[in-house]
C-alpha cells in the first residue's frame, strides 16, 4: 500500500507556477534580472567585468531577497513593517509606576523638619 503524507496545516501550501516557483517569486526574480543584466551589459566596459558583475549581484540582491526570504510565514516586506513600527513608529513599552501616598507624606515631614517646623519624626493621628 502506498501512503501520502498529507500535511496538517492546508494553508502553507503554495502553488507552484515555472519551474516550482510561486508567482511572487517568479515577478521578483523577472524585476531582478531586469534591473541586473542591463547593469551589467552598460557597465562592464567602462569598469570591468568583476566590477560589472559585483554591481550587478548588489542590484539584483534586494530583490532575490524579497522573492525567497520568509520569517514565521510572512514575506520580507511583512518583517519590515512589523520591525520600523515596533522600533520607530510606536513608542517603546513604558514601566507602570504608582505613587506611594506615604512616601509622599515622609518627603512632606521631612521638608518640614529641614525648615524648623514640623512634628520631629511623628506624625499626628486623628
């Protein structure tokens, strides 16, 4: 008997279009190789063929990564979104702190003392 391992999780299938890449891989890599091999083929007389291809590399780096980057099931550009709001957009998480009423009131006695007055070290209850 044959047996198909039928994976728990449905939604983590993606459909594979060429060449078992996604349509969001396939775009970027198209856009990539678009912004790459003119580069490449522009330049590589005027700064030589290492430097043509470096350059080249570095232009079509962003998106390669944007076509095969993904964190916990989001793509590159969901990671930097979630990484500028939680850095720079929205304030970092403030410590909760409550004012001790009784603090308040030795601060208030020993302000007192300090000035000549006050109830030396007692306070008066009613």
């Amino acid at each position: 008997m044959a047996f198909v391992s039928v994976p728990k999780d449905l939604t983590k299938i993606k459909n594979k279009v060429v060449l078992n890449l996604t349509k969001r891989q396939l775009v970027c890599l198209v856009v990539a190789a678009a912004v790459g091999l003119p580069f490449y083929f522009l330049t590589k007389n005027y700064i030589g063929t290492s430097n043509a291809a470096t350059g080249m590399v570095l232009f079509m780096l962003p998106a390669f990564l944007f076509a095969m980057y993904e964190k916990d099931g989001m793509p590159l550009e969901k990671v930097l979104l979630n990484i500028i709001n939680v850095k720079l957009k929205k304030p970092a998480v403030r410590r909760y702190e409550t004012k001790n009423i009784y603090e308040m009131e030795e601060r208030k006695i020993e302000t007192k003392q300090k000035k000549g007055g006050g109830t030396h070290g007692k306070k008066k209850r009613k």
